[in-house]
C-alpha cells in the first residue's frame, strides 16, 4: 500500500487572522484521509506507533518520531490497530511558505543564518525523518503545546521562537545525517571534500565535525594536507571562491550578496581571499569573464 495508491485532496486549514503558525496536539484512532496541503506541515509522535503512507514510501513509525511533509506531497497516517496498541499520540506544527520565503538582501547576521536555514527546507522536495535523541525534539514541542494551551500575551511570538529553534535543530540534524555513511570509513578525505562541497556556507568547525566522524582532528588534518595538499580551513575557502566564481558568471547578484551566500560575511577579507586566489578584484572578474563571452 502507498499514497500513490488512492486519489487525495488538497485540505486547508484555518490559520488564526494574520498568524502563519498553528500548532494542535491530539490523539488520532483510525487514519486520515489521504491529503496534500499548500503549507508546510511538521508531524512529532509523541505516544503510540503506527504507518505513515507518503509518496511511494510506507514508514512505520514510534515514539519519538518527527516527519517534515513539504508542500503539495500526499499523504497518510494510519494507527497501530492492534488490541493492546498504545492510543496514537501525536503534534501537528503547519505554518505558510511567507515564514520560509527568500531574503535577497538579508540586513544583518540573524536574516543570514535564518535564510541558510530557510533555503533548505524551501528547496526540500521530498519528506524529511528524524528520530528524537535526548527529548531535544520533545522539548521543543512540548514548550509550543504549552505556549497554545496558555493563551498568555505574546503567545504566538513564543510559537515563532519555538518553529525557529526547531528548524534550526533540524537543520543541524539533516547535516550531522550525512555523517552516517560508511563510506567515510574507506576514505575520509574524500567524504571530508564532499562534505565542505555541500555545505560550504555554514559547515562544521573542524573539532566538531572530526567528533562526529570519530576521528582525531590531528589524524585528519595530516592525512588532508597529504592527499590535497590543503588544511580543512583552506579547502573550505578555495570551495567558497569557486562557488562565487560561478554566482559572478552565471548571476547579476551583487558582490556582498554573493560574498554572503558563500558564507564569508566580512567584505574586506573576501576581497582579499578572492584576489589571492584569482589574481582579479570580484567585479574585474566579473568584467573580464563579460567581456570573453
């Protein structure tokens, strides 16, 4: 059985006058009807198991499960029908596509690393699971239950905070992910580059990420500069002006705002990082690469 298996409709939901969050916890018996929505929906089961029918997948799921459903992608939740079957439990967290919409010109640091974040899940076309580690999840959650059920002034800016920590937990999460794949065994190096080419705009510092590798900073840095010829740091910043090399050709962006998407917010040292590695300013590149077209 899948989603793809039956005709769905597209719901609404009656978001509160000029508030783009809404959040309800409830105990489901039975299923729901197989549904899509125009807004983004985050699902945490917080008793009970159960299956949820999604696109082509079929996932059961448990205690301590989250789902993060992007728009227009159908689906379904059905209950664990057994006798003895702990009632389902679960938290809905739905809010509209303004809360993730893009900041071209982002005013300050807060805007950039939101927008970091925002981009993620905007571009995310398929389903996202995560299995709560240390209630983390639970926490979050469980203060938005609390923030709606007390309806005390400014509850719906507690709500906002909340979303916010919770989709930069996720964020972090989706990136700590990546570093299950057993390739990283057969070669660091190679997943260490793969890695920085992902996520050049807010990596890892190299202490954290060695710890989620379970590698020694030192073992890294050395095999590294031996196979690259780099240090973490340096390959990082070559990554960056590569991808602003492309952002200057394929884009009419301005420079600060390309320096901002590669994740280097200082402008004097990307001007100086830059005309190192390419012998040009930014914007004499940018002339020069017109110009040979």
């Amino acid at each position: 059985m899948s989603s793809s298996d039956h005709s769905f409709q597209m719901l609404e939901h009656p978001f509160p006058i000029e508030t783009p969050i809404s959040f309800k916890m409830f105990t489901v018996e039975g299923s729901f009807q197989e549904h899509a929505h125009n807004f983004y929906e985050i699902i945490y089961i917080s008793e009970g198991k159960g299956t949820l029918f999604i696109h082509k997948d079929s996932l059961p799921f448990e205690e301590g499960d989250l789902f993060f459903i992007p728009i227009g992608m159908p689906h379904l939740l059905k209950a664990e029908s057994s006798p003895s079957a702990v009632p389902l439990q679960m938290m809905n967290c739905m809010f509209q596509t303004e809360l993730l919409a893009p900041q071209y010109e982002p005013k300050n640091e807060l805007d950039r690393e939101f927008d970091a974040i925002a981009q993620f899940f905007r571009q995310s076309e398929d389903w996202l699971r995560y299995q709560d580690q240390g209630g983390e999840l639970a926490r979050i959650m469980y203060s938005m239950n609390f923030a709606v059920n007390s309806q005390s002034p400014g509850f719906h800016y507690k709500l906002y905070i909340c979303l916010l920590d919770l989709l930069n937990t996720l964020y972090r999460l989706q990136q700590f992910s990546l570093l299950s794949r057993p390739d990283k065994w057969v070669d660091p190096v190679a997943f260490t580059i793969e890695y920085i080419q992902v996520h050049y705009r807010d990596p890892l510092k190299m202490e954290e990420f060695c710890q989620w590798l379970s590698i020694s900073p030192r073992h890294l840095q050395r095999k590294f500069k031996e196979t690259t010829g780099y240090t973490y740091t340096q390959m990082l910043q070559q990554i960056r002006i590569q991808k602003s090399c492309e952002l200057l050709i394929s884009t009419d962006r301005s420079i600060q705002h390309i320096a901002d998407e590669v994740g280097i917010h200082d402008m004097k040292y990307f001007y100086r990082l830059f005309k190192t590695s390419c012998g040009l300013t930014p914007l004499h590149f940018r002339q020069h690469h017109a110009r040979t077209k």
